[in-house]
C-alpha cells in the first residue's frame, strides 16, 4: 500500500467525488492542480477553464476535507516577456500558498504540443532563461510557505551551455531534495 496517493484534477472537480475517493484510500489523499499562473488574463488566455477564484475555492474546500494539495506554476506562460514571466510566476506562488497549497512545482514553459510553437512565430511565447528559473525558485524557497520544487525534465532547453548543464542540473535537483538555496554556479563559457 501507499502512504499518499496523488492524483491530477481540475478545480470544476474538487466536489464531492474527491472526498469518496478519499475515503476509499487506506492512505492519504493528495491532489495536484494545475494554476499555471495567477495572472488572470493570460489564465483566461490559455483556456484552462478557470478562474482565480475557482482554483481558491477548489483549495480551500480540499484542504477544509483534509486533502493537501500541490500545485503547479509555469515560469512564462505565453503572452508575457522574461520580466513578467518572474514576476508573475513568484505572484502565483504566493497565490497558490496564500489558497492553502503546501507545495508548488514550478515549470518552465515548454513547447512540444504545437500551440505554443504557433504562438512563437507570432511573438507571444519564448521559453525561459536559466536565470529566471533560479531566481524564480529561489525567491519561492525563500517564501518559506511551503515546499518548492523546479520541474528538471528536459532542462536543457533553457540551459544551453554543454559546459555547465550537468552542474546547473546537480545544484537544482540537490535544492529540490534540501529546500534550501544553493549557491549559484559560476561557468567562464557562458
């Protein structure tokens, strides 16, 4: 048997089937839920079917049923410039955790479905730097509201450098498992 068992939902499904399920389980119960970002127009522009205020009250009536939740936030979601995909990415975590969330992973923004790439030729999406994904993680550690984790699949897609990849890698796997801000790491190549 599992201790915790973690399922994916959207918050229109935080009802009374969660609870059921819940109770189903010989373990605990923990739920995921995709914010993206708390930006509301560009939440509205990547049709995730809802709101602030549903995502708030999804979290709030989980966690009043004792069910934790986890959330994730992308770092620049479409429609905003490296600044504002920061800016807005560590708004949203403290969002998520000012809902009730005990852990956010952030996600750099990737292509690969075919929507952003179009989004691309027309300016509205560029992935994030290296930078702003440390700093972004950095400031979410620091928050000390919850845990923190970076999502390291396919990293080199915003660490471009051969020379230092692996130790960008290392140092940020190493901060997912400690919760703690590591030094960053000093490359002469890039």
């Amino acid at each position: 048997t599992f201790e915790t068992v973690v399922v994916e939902n959207h918050p229109s499904l935080c009802n009374a089937a969660c609870l059921r399920f819940r109770d189903r389980l010989p373990g605990n119960l923990e739920i995921a839920i995709g914010l993206e970002t708390a930006h509301p127009e560009v939440l509205a522009r990547v049709n995730k079917r809802m709101s602030r205020d549903s995502f708030q009250q999804a979290v709030e009536f989980l966690v009043q049923e004792q069910i934790s939740v986890r959330s994730f936030i992308l770092l620049r979601p479409p429609y905003l410039n490296e600044e504002l995909g920061c800016e807005w990415a560590i708004r949203s975590l403290e969002f998520a955790f000012d809902c009730g969330v005990e852990c956010c992973t952030i996600i750099p923004t990737r292509s690969g479905n075919g929507a952003l790439e179009q989004l691309a030729e027309t300016g509205h999406f560029r992935p994030p730097q290296l930078a702003s994904l440390e700093a972004v993680f950095t400031a979410g550690l620091q928050m000390n509201r919850g845990r923190v984790f970076v999502d390291l699949w396919d990293l080199k897609r915003v660490c471009h450098c051969p020379t230092c990849m692996a130790a960008q890698q290392q140092r940020l796997q190493h901060m997912n498992l400690t919760q703690r801000v590591l030094p960053p790491i000093r490359c002469d190549a890039c």
